[in-house]
C-alpha cells in the first residue's frame, strides 16, 4: 500500500512541474550610472624647504 500511494505522488509530482520560458526583451536595457571622481593631493614639506620657498618665492 505504501508503494503505491509513493508511486501516485511522485507521479503526480511529474505531471505537476513547470516549464520555464526566458524572453530576450524588445528594447535594449539602459543602465544609467553616475560616477563622481574626485583626486586629492596631500603633500608635506619639512621645515627646512617650506622656509626655503618662503624666502625665494619667486623659484616656483
């Protein structure tokens, strides 16, 4: 008896599953994206060039 209720579901469970149809779209897929870059710069002299350029400020 367990055989056969076994062999019902698993029949059943056949005749019950889906199929899956994929679609290519009409239109093309946009993807709009918006970047925003930003560089900084960080630099660091020693005392002995920063009073160096302060004296000659005419070299850079």
């Amino acid at each position: 008896m367990r055989r056969l209720i076994l062999m019902g579901a698993i029949g059943a469970g056949g005749l019950l599953g889906g199929c899956v149809n994929v679609t290519a779209p009409d239109k093309p897929i946009e993807i709009n994206l918006n970047i925003n870059i930003t560089q900084q710069v960080v630099y660091k002299l020693d005392g002995q060039a920063k009073s160096l350029i302060d004296e000659n400020p005419g070299v850079f």
